[in-house]
C-alpha cells in the first residue's frame, strides 16, 4: 500500500492512510505513543467493502500519563507514518486535518500540527516538503 510508486490502487491507498490516522487518533487520546508507526507494522485485509486493520509491534507503545509529553511524539508518529507515502503537501495537509477531527484531545491546531509534521519530515527524514 505504501506510495505512489506501490500503490495503483488510490481509493485503497486513502483508505488505509484514513484508518490508520483514525487508530492513531484513538491510542492518542488514551495517551499512548505507538513508537513503530510505520505501514510494515500494520496489517490489513478487505472485509467486504470494509479495510480491518491489525496494529502490531505494540511492544514499543508508551503511556504518557502528562500532554506535554504527547506532544513531541504526536508529530513524530504522524510524519513517520505519512512519509511512506509520497504526499504532496495539500494531500499531507488533507491528512492531518482528518486526523484532527478524530482525535479528541487536540495538542495543536491543524496548522500547527501541519507544520510542524512538515518540518519533521524534512529535518528528521530527509524529504523536501
């Protein structure tokens, strides 16, 4: 599912980058950082018309019982995710801006969060943005 590239099938591709964001949103609002946000550490099927979705790799999960602490790690595993996928930046920002209306505990505005996963990106992944 990962990129342009990999990926010719769009509609299973948004799908996927949807339902991961929307797992994301859940664990992150029980303050927990999965730490292996990648798309090798998900595994999926088609249900019907429905995508299931399994997390593994779970070792690496941590509780942060204080937000100052989610913060960081927010954007770190929304750039670390999104960036498999060769995004533009109005597709990243489409993203994100899912993702905040899942989340329920909202550590940034979109555009705080949108910059800030942008910049990540390119600092920490080396991907012009």
């Amino acid at each position: 599912i990962p990129g342009r590239s990999q990926c010719k099938n769009f509609p299973l591709r948004d799908a996927y980058i949807r339902k991961n964001l929307e797992y994301m949103a859940y664990v992150h609002d029980k303050r927990i950082l999965h730490r292996g946000t990648t798309p090798m550490n998900f595994l999926y099927r088609q249900n019907g018309g429905e995508l299931e979705l399994v997390w593994i790799d779970v070792a690496t999960s941590h509780y942060k019982p204080f937000f100052y602490r989610m913060k960081p790690g927010i954007v770190m595993e929304i750039a670390n995710f999104l960036r498999f996928f060769q995004l533009n930046a109005e597709e990243r920002k489409c993203y994100i801006d899912y993702y905040h209306n899942c989340v329920k505990r909202r550590y940034y505005s979109t555009a705080e969060l949108t910059r800030k996963v942008d910049i990540c990106i390119s600092e920490h992944f080396g991907f012009p943005v």
